[in-house]
C-alpha cells in the first residue's frame, strides 16, 4: 500500500496536461480581448464611413 500511494504522488503525468490547459485558456482569453477591441474600432469606422456616405 505505501508503494502504490508512493508511486501515486510522484506521478507526473497529469500535471503536464494541466499546464497545458491553463496556457490554451490564457492565450485564448488574450485573442478574445485583441478580436474585441478590434471589433469595436471597425464597428466606429464603418459607422463613420456609413454616416459620411449618406
């Protein structure tokens, strides 16, 4: 028994998979805040063009 629980808290394996995780979820909270504030400059430019167009 102290062998197996040993051997379980050395086991590495899945804190690797965790460290990935957490780094796909910062890089994707990054891109969405960079596509969010693009999206607001476009959306104050095309309705900028829209207005001056008419």
């Amino acid at each position: 028994m102290r062998g197996l629980i040993s051997r379980f808290l050395n086991d590495q394996s899945g804190a690797t998979a965790i460290e990935y995780c957490l780094i796909a979820t910062g890089l994707s909270i990054v891109i969405l805040a960079a596509v969010n504030g693009v999206g607001t400059t476009l959306s104050a430019k095309f309705t900028s063009v829209n207005a001056s167009l008419q």
